[in-house]
C-alpha cells in the first residue's frame, strides 16, 4: 500500500559522525554529493505490535557501486536495522524544509481511539505545515496552545489504548 511495486527490505542503520538526528534529507543529500551515491527516498515501517503500522516519510543512503542501502541517520530508537520501503515519489522538498509529509497510518486492530489518534496525528502535521519557518522559530500564546492540546491528545489516546492492560 505504500508503494505497490517496490519491495520493503531491511536498511543496516549505522549512524555517521556528523549527521543529525531527524534529519535524514540533509544528511543522506551531503553524503551522496560527497561520496557519488544517492539519495533513496522511502518510508520507515514501525509497528505497535498488533496494533498498527506507521509508515515515515524517510531517506537512506544507496552507495555508488549499488551494495546494500544504509541508514546514515541517529534515531531514538536504537534498532539494528529497520524496516524500509524505497519509494522513489515521496521526495522531499529541500526548498521549502518546513513541509512535512504526513505519515502512513494503518490499523490492524478495528478500534475508535485508534481512529481518533490517527486524526490527531494527521492534524498535528497539518498544523505544523501552517506554521512559518523551519528549525526554531516564534510562535504566538495561541498557536503553542494548539500544539500543546494535540501533543496531549496524542498521549492520551496512545495511553487510553494501553489501558486497561490484556488479560
């Protein structure tokens, strides 16, 4: 559903010296000049196990002499390797870095809150894309406000989800 023709495959993730965390784009698009690989545009593949799918906008690095892709940017989480679907349309726009493509959702599980979360989540990037500038930048009292209820209506639905625990 992400991408029907291409095939999902393991990325080795091995961080480099240098590269920022969240910043995939820009890292992969330096080494790639530096180096004469090239950027793989694609999505990062996460599961809550049994529960849903999260499908990331993300780029990797493809080396020059085709061997295996590799995942050059530091995460969070601290994976060996993850789940990556090469999808050559969903580029990044290096022009405008303020716009976010909003993340792929699926549910494996039929269940209200997930719906609500997943709103929730698809708002809060929408808001985001509205806000001007990129990196840090000034918002107004009222615009903080916004982010701070979807943050938590986030939270909440992912805890809301976790409780009561499974039998």
């Amino acid at each position: 559903m992400i991408s029907p023709t291409a095939e999902p495959q393991f990325v080795q993730v091995r961080p480099e010296i240098g590269c920022k965390a969240s910043d995939c784009f820009e890292n992969v698009r330096k080494k790639a000049a530096r180096e004469s690989g090239r950027i793989q545009f694609g999505s990062n593949v996460w599961e809550w196990p049994g529960i849903y799918l999260e499908a990331e906008n993300h780029a990797v690095y493809a080396p020059p002499d085709d061997s295996a892709l590799r995942d050059i940017t530091p995460s969070e989480i601290r994976a060996p390797r993850h789940l990556f679907v090469p999808d050559d349309s969903a580029t990044y726009n290096f022009e405008n870095e303020g716009v976010l493509r909003d993340n792929l959702r699926y549910r494996l599980v039929e269940d209200p809150l997930l719906d609500e979360l997943f709103k929730a989540a698809a708002e809060r990037t929408r808001y985001k894309n509205e806000l001007p500038g990129v990196g840090m930048i000034t918002i107004h009292a009222s615009e903080d406000k916004v982010l701070q209820k979807l943050e938590t209506m986030l939270t909440f639905l992912a805890m809301a989800r976790l409780w009561p625990p499974d039998p």
